[in-house]
C-alpha cells in the first residue's frame, strides 16, 4: 500500500517537474498527454483506494515514510494518514483535477502559457494530496502553503493583467492572516501536547481536556485556544468572513482553476482540517460555536451579495463562499460528516458550474458580463443542459446530490442545542431561498430571455477550432453524473452508517446525526420528505421569483431595483470590507511601514547596525591582515606566542585562577 | 618485555597500503606513457581495497590490541580510515588532469599520496606515543615534499619551506611534550597513560607535557594561532595538492587529537578544555573576519578551514561522546565539501590558466547550471544551510555544546557562521548574478567532471539523509 500511495501523491508532482522545467522541450501536446496520464493514475489509484476502503480490505494506513530531522524528542516527518475521511477527500480531489486537466486542453487552446498552467495544475494536485494524506502537523502546513503557492501562481497567471496582479497579491495577504492563526495553533498544540503527529496530539488532548494556558492573564482551554487559532487558518484557506475578501477577486485567474481550485478543492481544506481536527474540537464547545456562527454569517449574507454581481463568475464564486459556509455550519454543529458530504457533493456540481461558466466565456471570447448573454441554449445546447443539472443541484431539489447534503446540514443544526444554533438554522434557511433566487437569475440572464451578445463575439463563437467545445463539453458531462446521483447512493453510509469510522469523532452528547438518522428511512423516503419540508418551499419559491423578474416580466426589475436602492448599495459595496481593509489596514499598514522604514530600517538597522557592524567587521579585519606578512619568522614567532598563552592558562589553572 | 608473534592480520589496512607503495613504484618504472596510467588506476583501486580492508578488517570486532598493544583496531580507527581513504581517492582524482595539464603527472605523486595515506593508517590505529608519531612524520614529509611538487613555482617552494619549518617546530613540541607524558607515566602505551591520568600521580607533570602536545596537534589542524602556515601553504601549492591537503589529513589531525587527548589525557579534560576554548574561538574569529577580505579563492578556502577547524573543535569542547561523534561527524563533512570546493577551482582550470580567484567563479551559471548548482550546494553547505551535509554538522557540534551547558559558545558559534555566510554567499552572487560577455565553455575530462557531480550529490544526499552517517560516527564512540 505504501509504494501506491507514494505513486499517488508523486505521479503528479513528476508530471509538474517535467511539464515545468521540459515544457518547451517536450511541446504542448506531450505536456498535456503527460500530466493528464500523471493524474490519471493519482485517480485511478485513488478511486482503488476508496473501494479498498468501503469494502473492507483496506484498514487505516498511518505511517512515516520519510524523517526529515529529529530535534530532541520532535520528529519533523512525512507520513501519511489514509482512513476513509483521506480516501473520499483523495478521489474528490483527483478526479475533479481529472476532469479539469481535460478541460484545460480546450479552454487554453490558445493560450502562450500552455506547458506553465498544465504543470502548475499538476503541481496543485500533488500539494492538495500531501495536504489531504497528511499524518502530522509540519506535513499539513506544507501542503497547506504549498496549494496556496500554486494559488497564488495562477491567480496572477496573466501576469500582464493588472487586476489578475491586485487579486493574487490579495489573496496572498490574506491568506497569511489566515496563516498567523494557524501557524500560531500548530505552535500551540506542538508545546502543549508535546508533538505533531495526529494521532499522538489526539491521545493527548484526550487524555487532558482540562488543560489550561493563561493568556494575558486569563484561564482559557488549551484545546479551545488551538482549535480557534487552526480555524483561523481555515477561514484564510476557506473563505469565511471576515477572510473572504480574496475568492470573489481570485475570479481573475483561468476558469479551471477557479473550478479545481477556488470552488472544489483548495478551499475546503478548512473543512478537511476542522474534520480532521474533530478529536480536538469535540472537546471545545466555544471553538464549535464560533465555527457555527460564523458559518452561518457566510451562509447568508455572502450569498446575498451574489444577487448584485453581473460577472458570471463572481455570482458562482459568492455562491461558493455561501456554500462553505453551510459546510462550517455542518461541522459547527457536530456534524462532521455532513459537513465533508456537502463537501463532496459540493465539488462535482460547483465544479460543473463553473467549468459551465468557462465554456460559456470561451465561446463568446472572453466575455464574463451576464448582461451580455440571454437565450444561449441555442448555440451550447450541452452547456445549457449539465448546468441546469448542476443548478438544480445546487438550490437542492429532491434526488439530486445537493439535495441531500444541504438537507442534512439544515436538519443537523435544526436538532442541535448549540449556542448560536437557532440563528444557524435560521440563516441557512433563509440561505436556501437566496441560493435558489441567484442561481435561477444566472441561468434566466444566460440562457434564457433575449439575444444580448456581441455581434463580434458571436462571429468568434463559430470560428473556434473544432476540438476545442468538445473537449470542454466532455468533462462537464462526466460531472454532472456524480452532480445528480451522488447524494442518493451515499448519504446512508456517510452520514448515518458510520462510514468514518474512527476517522471522525464526535462526543456522543453533540450527536446530532445519531438523533437525524432516526428519522431517515432511505435515500428515496428522505426525498419525499421534501415536500414537509420548509427549506423545499423555500428553494421553489425562490426559483419562482428568478423565473419572474428575469424571465417572464423583466420589465419590472428597474421599479424594483429603484424601491430597493440603498440595500443594493450595500450589497454592491459588499458591506464594505474591501474599503476597510485596502484603505484601513492596506493603507495604514503602508503608513506605518514608511515610517518604519524611514527611522527603523534605514536609520537604525542599515545605518547603525547591519552596515554599522559590516563596517566595525572590515575594519577589524584590516587591522589583523598586518599579522599575516608571509615572513617565517614571523609566523614562527605567532607560534611560541601561541605557546606561552596556552601554558599561563596552564599555570593560572593549576593556581587555581579560574 | 617478552616477544610474541603480533597478529599482522589486524594490520591489514596498512599492510596493503605499503606493498602497493612499493608495487605502484615500480609499475611506474615500466610505464611509458605519458599520463602515468598505471600508476593512476593502481592508486585508485588501492585506495578502494583500503577502504574494503579497513571496514572489514576494524569495524564491529571489537577493540583488540597487537605488536604489544601499540596498535588498537577498534570501530573507531576503521572509520577513520575508511573516510580518509575515500577522501584520499576522491582528490587524487581530481588531481590527475590538473597535473597532466601542468606536466607535472608523474608515478612520485601517487607514492606520495599512498605513502601520506599510510601515515595517516597509522595514526589512525595507533596506540602508543611512539606509533603516533611515527604515523605523523610520515604523513607530514610526504605532504612537505607534495607541496614542493611544482619544483620550478616560486610561491610553491617558499610555501613548502614555510611548512616544512614550521611543522619541524610543531613536531619538537609535541615530541617535548610527549616525553614530558613518558616522563609522568613512565609509558608510552595510551591505555597505560590514561590509567596514570585518572590515578591523578604526577598530575603537574601530566598536563605540563599536556600544553605542548596540543600545541602540536594545534598545528596539524591548523588552528589560530597555529595557523599561519595553512593560507600560505592552500595558496602557494598546486591545487590538486591543497584539495589533498585540506581533506583527509584534516581526519588525521582528528585522530590524533582523539587517541592522545581523548583516549589518554581524557582525565585532564578540565585541564585543556579552556585551552582549546581559546583556539576554537581564535579560530573561528580569524579565519571567518580573515576570509571576509579575500580576493583570491584557495585563500578564502584557507582562511575557512580554520574557521570550520574552530568549529570542530567545539565538538571537542564538549568532552562527551555525543561532541566527539560531532566532531567525527564534522570532519568527514568537512572533507567532503573542502574537497569539492578546490575540485571546483581544478574543474574551471585549464593549461596555463587558474581559476582560483572568486572572479573566475563569475558566470558560471550561464557556462553550466549544472556545475553551478554544484557550487551552490558546496556553499550552502559549508555555510550550514538545511538541506546540505553541513547543516547537521554545524547542528550537532552545537547540541553536545547546549547539552554540555556551554550556551554561550553555541551563540558565539552560530554569530561567527553568520558572518562566514557573506562571503560564501559572495561567491554565489559570482556564480548567478553576475554575467560574461561571452561565457567560455568548460574544458574539463569527463572524469573531473563526474567527480565533481558525484561530490555534489553525496553533499545534497547526506543532507537529506544524514541518519546512517550520524549513526556511524556515533557507534564509532558507542553511542
């Protein structure tokens, strides 16, 4: 088992190095042949894996495979932990890089930058599986940088693009806010439980769950002051508020990987570490409640903003934003399981969408603006269809997959008795009515309503070379299967057969799957249950008020729009985030730091010590190279000087001077 | 003193290494090619059978004593002879093309190198005063008549002068010193001077003669303010000779320090160990402040084996195993390195041309990336960047300093390898940053070339996985 899952997480990383360093050697084509087999294997071993797993055969790997330094009793080591929760993460983040590798032939056609964005893409893979596969902390935050490194890269990867150049160096500087918590929490639980590795900090936190720290003065819980500092970085990585600022800009990148990256992948590896971190959690009751209600915060209003975004791809990157907040909102209430459900439907159908989106703006010629579509299920009969099926997924109509992962989570959190739970539920009801509303209005304005395109854009749609829709259509089919079907075959064992085993666990007063699987009798009756259920009336209707306003009368949004001026102001400026934090922080930040450059920096540091000190230094030295003459005898002479020091330390030590 | 039959066969390693002195002479008689291939290749796979015959012959038998327990075979001296051995066949390597250039190839060299080799055997394995002596001077003349090698160059000659009187001055102190020892305890057998030592008679006496062999092994290290041979001596010889010079008898030097100051004179340990104190600081300020100032590569290189000598001897300091396997462990890597830092200058050499300037060193990058990722490593490396064979050198000489409580020269250390970075790095910025108008190719033999790859691999390989080599050197003190 070791050597495949060496072969799983490397085949990638080969195919990055060679794509990366050969790729003008080896040409496009080879490129992408390569790190397509590359990853090819990474999922086709991955989906063995699983199936070992499910069917029983394989038992929970958790070995080192490499130790890169012991440091007094600290090992720092690579290892991997593979479990079920491993497993289901691993076979979602290769095979929808699969299907975004292939798609990435046709939406980068005509790129320059081939050969750098298929090893970049690879090279993600292999960082997200060192991340997802990792059995200890240092390992995590390698995998952690490194999936934001490659982030970063291909955000700005026009990198002629002014505001590709602004949105990478955001969610750069964000994300190392994010990065301080964390960093700051794998530092609290390597001092306190004394290691890194996984399973050793879990026993520990176990062993002493009443473990107080004093910070600034106060008692707090060790456990609840690591969990809240890990989930700091999780909310950088993930997106939450007050850390979202950077997704919606990080639309600035390529399409696949705003699919791959900024919406299946990267992103929820908050909610693989909060999963992951459940044995610390369990223990920290105010940890959870702040991961419930920030969630929920998220859920809500982040999809609100998604009402007034014109560009495609910014109204699927809010919806993304809302959705991982349901995930935390799932994983807030104890219902860990859940939450990585969602996670995992979430992918299929978001990446769908967004892969959707891509075909969409490459067809038209790089056109993003909604306003500039309408009435293209003419022209991308395919597109328009799987995305239907990825919408219909989303607003969570019954037996398709988001169905049955957002139900869970709005039923988990109706029975949970956390603080902060009753406005959970209340906001990711509310949230439903507003996903299904934005939804519908992007698919109404794009496919729907009057012919708004481009006269030049049209034109450009019927000269594209002939592989290349076909080559985007492909991976969109292959993920509107698992978009539509996945929630019906899966929910009974993840979420109430016990499928995680030991991978996730949960204090059996937090529960609330246990109090939800009562109530579920099967994956067809749970859909029924639909029509009982507030959340489904919730979603229809706001379909119907979509259908309404952009569809069947039209005419009648500007009235509306008038009546509602100042909350869509708000929600255009996004409550204001951006200007506190570009003018706020970003701004005062550059104040202070001129400030400091001047007086600190180049007066004291430069000036007094670093050249202060180079100066002393080459001085000193100077005066010493008249010692070295190269006469003999005066080397001889530094000799019995030698001597005669090192025996009056002889005498002064037999005096007993020292 | 009655006469027994020694058992020649714990000898194996110096044995051989004798005979085929004497064979590769003769060989040499009957080649008349120009290059001495004979000579060559016999060398070489003498030095490979050293290092078969010197695990297989010491490591895990145990300790065992012969010829009148004045010679030792124990895991400590097979180590020493195998890393020697390998280190005396990675340079001659290098040397061969560098001499052929400079017609200097001739058999004499080969004999030298063997004949410095089995001194260093010798010492390696010796168990008396006597012995280890004797393992010296043979050492030492045969490295004094290979710096004079260039017999025509000036600065060679006058630098094997300078080595030559001023290592008869070291060899006479440590001699005096060395009677001083015989004087206290009546032997000269290490076990039994050890034994005089932790009876504590005579102690004044003891550490008397004590000052003045440190003083000569000060000088086999080259520490401050024993040093003032090396930069003279680095620069004036050919290059091939100072790659040969700064690696293995570096070991040597170790060994010597170990079986007459560790394993005899352990117990006066309080007694040198502010002596020593005083040379590796010495040390490890001049050579790092000296090479700051240098233009010229073999003396940069110079001035940094003292500094990397002062660090060593920081392992010593400690006065436990853990600091000796340390130091054991430095040695090696140090070897290592300083090997491949003057194959480099032989590597970028070509007739009547010597890069040893750090100038020469500048657009290597655009000549080959691959020889300048060598560099890179070997710099990085002797910094003590993580990655490389360095780093853990540096790290554990400075854990047995923390566990042995001396704090302070740990910091005092790590401030003096800081400033050392400059000028490494200043190397670097020649290699990478700095461009030619038009980049000459190299012109280097292939097996020059291999070396050099091969010594960068095993510096970037024993920094990734340093834990066998740790091991080893820390069982050779059985840890």
């Amino acid at each position: 088992m070791k050597l495949i899952y060496l072969l799983i997480v490397l085949a990638p990383l080969f195919g990055a190095a060679v794509a990366g360093l050969a790729g003008g050697a080896i040409g496009r084509a080879n490129a992408h042949r390569l790190t397509i087999l590359a990853v090819a294997v990474s999922a086709g071993l991955s989906l063995w894996v699983l199936y070992q797993h499910v069917s029983g055969t394989a038992t929970s790997f958790n070995e080192t495979i490499y130790t890169w330094a012991m440091v007094g009793d600290l090992r720092l080591e690579v290892g991997f932990l593979v479990d079920r929760l491993t497993a289901v993460m691993m076979v979602v983040v290769t095979t929808v890089s699969l299907a975004v590798h292939v798609y990435t032939v046709g939406y980068m056609h005509d790129d320059p930058g081939y050969q750098r964005f298929f090893s970049y893409i690879n090279l993600f893979t292999f960082a997200m599986l060192m991340l997802v596969m990792a059995n200890n902390f240092l390992q995590l935050f390698f995998g952690w940088e490194a999936v934001g490194l490659v982030s970063y890269l291909l955000i700005g990867f026009w990198y002629k693009k002014e505001s590709a150049i602004f949105a990478n160096l955001k969610a750069f500087l964000v994300n190392r806010v994010g990065d301080f918590g964390f960093l700051l929490g794998i530092a609290a639980v390597l001092f306190y439980y004394n290691s890194l590795d996984y399973v050793e900090v879990f026993g520990a936190a176990r062993a002493a769950p009443e473990l107080t720290m004093s910070i600034f003065g106060t008692e707090a819980l060790v456990v609840t002051v690591a969990c809240l500092l890990l989930f700091i970085g999780a909310m950088g990585k993930s997106a939450q508020v007050p850390l979202h600022v950077w997704l919606p800009d990080s639309m600035e990148g390529p399409t696949p990987i705003s699919a791959l990256i900024h919406a299946a992948t990267m992103v929820t590896a908050g909610i693989y570490l909060v999963a992951r971190m459940s044995p610390l959690f369990e223990f920290s009751e105010t940890a959870l409640t702040v991961v419930l209600v920030l969630g929920a915060i998220t859920a809500l209003f982040m999809g609100l903003v998604g009402l007034v975004q014109h560009d495609i791809k910014r109204v699927i990157a809010y919806s993304t934003l809302s959705q991982l907040g349901y995930m935390f909102v799932a994983l807030g209430a104890s219902a860990y399981a859940a939450g990585v459900f969602h996670l995992m439907t979430h992918a299929f159908f978001k990446a769908l969408l967004f892969l959707g989106a891509g075909a969409i703006i490459v067809a038209l010629h790089h056109e993003q603006d909604m306003r500039r579509m309408g009435n293209l299920r003419r022209y991308l009969p395919i597109t328009h269809i799987t995305m239907l099926l990825g919408t219909l997924a989303l607003v969570g109509t019954p037996l398709f997959s988001g169905y049955y992962s957002k139900d869970a989570i709005i039923e988990a959190v109706h029975l949970s008795d956390r603080a902060g739970a009753g406005f959970a539920y209340v906001a990711v009801l509310l949230g439903v009515f507003i996903t299904s509303l934005y939804s519908f209005r992007l698919y109404f304005l794009v496919f729907w309503g009057e012919e708004r395109i481009d006269p030049h854009a049209r034109e450009h749609m019927s000269h594209l070379p002939r592989y290349v829709l076909p080559v985007m259509q492909w991976p969109l089919i292959l993920l509107a299967i698992p978009s539509v079907v996945i929630g019906y075959f899966t929910i009974a064992p993840m979420l109430f057969g016990g499928f995680f085993g030991e991978a996730i666990f949960v204090a059996p007063a937090n529960d609330v799957l246990a109090l939800l699987s009562e109530k579920f009798h099967g994956s067809f009756a749970f859909a029924l249950h639909a029509a009982v259920n507030p959340a489904f009336w919730l979603a229809v209707a706001g379909a119907i008020v979509a259908w309404f306003f952009f569809n069947f009368r039209p005419s009648l949004l500007p009235m509306v729009n008038a009546r509602l001026k100042p909350v869509i102001e708000v929600l255009e400026n996004k409550y204001g985030f951006d200007v506190l934090y570009n003018q706020g922080f970003a701004g005062g930040g550059r104040l202070l730091g001129r400030a400091l450059w001047r007086v600190g920096d180049q007066g004291l540091i430069d000036g007094l010590i670093v050249n202060g000190t180079a100066r002393t230094i080459g001085r000193l030295a100077g005066l010493l190279r008249g010692a070295q003459s190269g006469y003999l005898y005066h080397y001889a002479f530094a000799m019995i000087l030698g001597l005669l020091l090192l025996l009056s330390v002889f005498v002064a030590n037999w005096q007993g001077w020292f | 003193m009655t006469f027994e039959m020694p058992q020649f066969a714990l000898a194996a390693p110096e044995i051989w290494l004798g005979v085929m002195a004497c064979v590769v002479l003769v060989a040499d008689l009957f080649d008349r090619s120009k290059d001495s291939r004979i000579a060559f290749f016999l060398t070489q796979f003498t030095f490979v059978v050293a290092i078969w015959l010197a695990l297989s012959t010491h490591w895990g038998e145990g300790v065992q004593h012969t010829f009148n327990g004045m010679y030792i075979s124990d895991n400590l001296a097979g180590l020493l002879k195998a890393s020697m051995a390998a280190l005396a066949a990675l340079t001659v390597g290098y040397s061969r093309d560098y001499l052929l250039q400079r017609d200097l190839l001739k058999g004499e060299f080969f004999l030298l190198a063997l004949i410095a080799l089995l001194g260093m055997f010798v010492m390696a394995s010796a168990a008396s005063m006597l012995i280890l002596y004797m393992g010296l001077e043979l050492l030492s003349l045969s490295l004094y008549a290979m710096v004079a090698f260039d017999r025509d160059s000036r600065v060679g000659s006058e630098a094997a002068m300078k080595y030559f009187v001023l290592g008869a001055l070291s060899s006479g102190m440590l001699l005096y010193g060395m009677s001083m020892i015989y004087g206290a305890s009546g032997s000269l057998i290490i076990t039994e001077i050890a034994a005089t030592a932790a009876s504590g008679q005579n102690g004044l006496l003891l550490a008397f003669g004590m000052t003045f062999v440190l003083v000569g092994v000060a000088f086999k290290f080259g520490a401050v303010p024993f040093h003032m041979w090396v930069p003279d001596v680095y620069q004036g010889a050919p290059t091939a000779v100072s790659a040969f010079l700064g690696s293995a008898p570096k070991i040597a030097a170790l060994a010597l320090f170990l079986r007459l100051l560790v394993e005899g004179l352990g117990d006066l340990h309080a007694q040198w160990q502010l002596m020593a104190i005083i040379l590796a600081v010495g040390s490890l300020a001049v050579g790092n402040l000296f090479a700051l100032m240098q233009t010229n590569l073999k003396r940069m290189f110079a001035y940094s084996t003292i500094s990397h000598i002062g660090f060593l001897f920081l392992g010593l300091i400690a006065g436990t195993d853990e600091g000796y396997a340390a130091a054991l462990f430095y040695a090696i890597s140090y070897g290592i390195m300083s090997a491949g830092g003057f194959g480099m200058i032989i590597l970028l050499s070509r007739r009547g041309f010597e890069a040893d300037m750090i100038d020469d060193m500048r657009g290597l990058n655009d000549r080959h990336s691959g020889f300048a990722l060598v560099m890179l490593l070997l710099m990085f490396s002797m910094t003590g960047i993580p990655g490389t064979v360095g780093f853990y050198a540096k790290w554990m000489v400075l854990q047995a300093l923390v566990e042995a409580g001396l704090v302070w020269l740990a910091v005092l250390a790590v401030v003096f390898a800081v400033i050392g970075a400059f000028y490494y790095l200043r190397v670097l910025k020649s290699v990478y940053f700095e461009r030619l108008e038009d980049p000459m190719p190299i012109e280097a033999a292939m097996g020059t070339r291999a070396a050099m790859m091969g010594t960068g691999g095993v510096v970037l390989l024993l920094g990734l996985f340093p834990g066998a080599l740790i091991a080893v050197c820390r069982a050779a003190f059985g840890l």
